[in-house]
C-alpha cells in the first residue's frame, strides 16, 4: 500500500527540483571566463599555457567544469605556485 501524496507536498518536491542548480559538463569560453570573473583573453592565455584542459568540438572550444574546479583548486601542474 502506497502512502497518499499530497498535492502540496508535490509541489514542494518540484520547487525543490527547480530550484536545485542545473550545471552543463562544458562551458564556452565566454561563459568560462565569466565564471572564473577574468576576460576571455586572459582565459585564452590559461588555455594557451596548458592551466585550462579544453576540449574541440569541431570549430569549438569548450571548457569542462571539471577543468575549471581544478583550477580553482590549484590542482593544475603547472609548477607555479600563487
């Protein structure tokens, strides 16, 4: 026997669902950039020195989130130390 299910306690499971954020495996490099809060030049510069993994999807370039969480964590090899 199933346990009845109020219409108000669906509703709050869905605003739950909606308001949890949804997060993409791959960002552009416009959006990267703006989530690490640097210019898209200077991301294409951490990109160019290997700090940043991308990945090419034909013409385009897409960050991983993993990259950038790696990044923000310093567990980059990049022998420098900030």
């Amino acid at each position: 026997m199933q346990p009845h299910t109020s219409a108000a306690a669906l509703e709050t499971a869905a605003a739950r669902e909606l308001a949890q954020p949804q997060f993409k495996l791959m960002y552009s490099k416009v959006e990267a950039a703006e989530m690490l809060s640097v210019s898209v030049r200077t991301l294409e510069n951490l990109i160019a020195s290997k700090q940043l993994i991308v990945r090419r999807v034909g013409k385009r370039v897409l960050i991983p989130y993993q990259s950038l969480v790696q990044f923000c964590r310093g567990d980059h090899s990049t022998g420098k130390v900030y």
